[in-house]
C-alpha cells in the first residue's frame, strides 16, 4: 500500500480501545455543562481557561485536574452524557470495540452513589451499541495512591452491580504505589471469575511490570513502555504475546516521551511486544484513538504493515469471544483489502 494511503487506513480500519478513562473523556465544553446543570462552582472562569490548564509537567499534575473536572458528575444522567459523548466519538474513529476504565472511588468519595455512576455507564453502552453497534464494555479500576482496603470496600460496593462490570484496573499514581499493594484484591476479583489488568511501567520502573504480572496475575498490562530498561522483561512479553495498552500522546503530554519521534512503540513492536494503540484521557492529552494513530504514524514513518498489526493486535487483545475477535479481524482484512485496490 502507498504511504499516500496509510492516513486512511488508520481512519478507516476496525480497531479497538482497550485503554480508555471515562472520566478522561469530559471535554471542558461540557465540565462546564455539567457544572452549569449541577450548580457547581469551579475554578476556572471560561471554557478556555480551563482548557489553558492542561499543562501538564507529569502524571500527578494531570491528576489534579482530573479530579477537579470529575467533580461535575453528579447525576446518573451526567454519567450516562459522558459516556455518550466518548462513545460517538471512538464510533466515527471506527473502533468496534472498546472497553473503558472508570473510577468509582473518584465518586463515591464525593458521596455519589455507586449504582449511580455504573447504571448511567452501562445505560450509555447499551444505548451507544443500539445506536452505533460498538461494543463497549466497562472495566472498574482501583485508585492505586488509595489504600487496599479501600479497595476491598469499593470492590464490596460495587458487587451488587456485577453484571455490568468484566473486569478490574489499577490506575492513578504509579510512584510509591506498587502492584504488590493491591496482591490480596486483585486475588478476590480472580476468584470471582473478573479479568485483571493494571497500569505498570508508565513512570514506574520495570519491576511494577513484573509485579503486576506475577503478584496480581493480571491478563494485559496497561502502559508498559518502561519494560525497555530490562530485556529480560521484553524477551517474557515477548514470548507470553502479552498485550501492551499503549497511550502514545499521553506520554507525550505527560513528557514520558516529549517528543513523539522518540517515542518507543516502533522498537517494542519490532521486538515481537503484543502493542496497542489507545487515547487514555483523551480530552486532557490532545486526541481520541485515531489521533493517536495519525500524530504517531506522521511522527514515526511506520506503515502499512504496523498499522495492521497493531489494529489486529487490538482487536485479539479484547475480552471479547475469540469468534467475535475473528470477525472483527475478518472485517479488518476486508478493509485492508478495499484500500489497497483502491490505491
């Protein structure tokens, strides 16, 4: 396929989001919204100003924005207009399946109620997948800088709404919080037959990696891009085709990698590493999935062929049915095939 054509490609092919924070999808038009409809103050006077904020030098700076942004969901329906939004828009970037991080701690601290913050996502899924016919699925994650019993208490909160919920995350600040905190949690959601995955190797060092895999035996790890420092580390990926959610413009925003042409996603998919592409929190980071792929493929010169390979490696690092991940992985050859008659 001609270099010309692969833009189109990255719009056009079947793709699925595996690493994706709701509350990271709230665009300030709507913060502003919400707090209008919720009579909320916040510190910002314009739409522009809070945009003007997200100037982010690390991780934590980001989340202290976060958290302020996420102090309008209130409601059910705030909920359900957020995940609304989030899901319209990974429809027009052709993802089919996408399967989102959400953070009840970030609420129910707050005094939102659980069942509030789960029916209004679960709703937007239902709707978005009538709608749209993407398939979208929600995966609870633990705030890491909080305690393991806290963790234990939002997992026993959260239980009742089991049906609506595949799985659990680890998210929020990674240094000083390592995955063996949560060991004895992440053992109880096993048990409980929910998949397990967990941020690691964002700005943690290798070994939240290992401990991620070893201590909380999770299924994919969200991140990983500091697995470079240990070869031992990238030669286990490696062999174990163990999926990496990468975010490439938030480790850009979040100057893991300031500058996107040194960003590390070539070098750990020619290495073998099971690598996806994902928007992370992409109101805050500059671009929801497809941006992400564009601004790293102009920054890279990757092709065709990556470009397939990271949209398939998507698609089959799902939770999904291996039979709906060989179809959406049929429809992907289908459109590679389309365009590159086309070109």
């Amino acid at each position: 396929m001609a270099a010309a054509h692969v833009p189109a490609l990255l719009r056009t092919m079947p793709k699925a989001e595996l690493h994706m924070h709701i509350e990271g999808s709230l665009e300030p038009e709507l913060i502003f919204a919400l707090a209008q409809r919720n009579g909320v103050t916040l510190p910002y006077a314009s739409v522009e100003a809070l945009r003007a904020a997200y100037a982010f030098t690390d991780l934590q700076s980001f989340l202290d924005i976060y958290y302020a942004g996420a102090s309008v969901l209130l409601q059910e329906v705030d909920f359900y207009d957020m995940a609304m939004a989030y899901l319209a828009r990974a429809a027009a970037d052709h993802v089919v399946r996408t399967e989102i991080f959400f953070d009840p701690q970030t609420h129910t601290e707050r005094g939102v109620p659980m069942a509030t913050v789960i029916h209004g996502l679960s709703r937007a899924c239902k709707d978005a997948e009538a709608r749209w016919g993407i398939s979208a699925v929600l995966i609870l994650s633990f705030l890491r800088h909080l305690s393991e019993e806290a963790a234990f208490e939002t997992l026993e909160a959260a239980l009742p709404y089991r049906e609506h919920f595949v799985g659990i995350g680890l998210d929020s600040s990674e240094r000083g919080n390592p995955p063996e905190k949560f060991e004895r949690v992440f053992a109880r959601c096993k048990a409980l037959g929910l998949h397990l995955v967990a941020h690691a190797g964002e700005e943690g060092p290798p070994a939240y990696v290992w401990g991620a895999l070893n201590a909380l035996q999770v299924e994919r790890i969200d991140h990983g891009v500091q697995s470079e420092q240990d070869p031992e580390l990238m030669r286990h990926l490696a062999a174990t085709r163990m999926p990496l959610t990468v975010c490439p413009l938030s480790n850009q925003k979040l100057c893991v990698f300031p500058d996107l042409r040194d960003h590390n996603l070539p070098r750990l998919l020619a290495a073998g590493l099971n690598v996806t592409v994902n928007s992370d929190d992409p109101a805050y980071f500059g671009g929801y999935v497809n941006d992400n792929y564009l601004q790293l493929f102009a920054a890279t010169g990757m092709g065709a062929v990556q470009a397939y390979q990271l949209a398939r490696n998507s698609l089959e690092a799902t939770f999904a049915s291996p039979a709906q991940q060989a179809a959406w992985v049929q429809q992907l050859d289908d459109c590679v095939a389309q365009l590159a008659q086309a070109s």
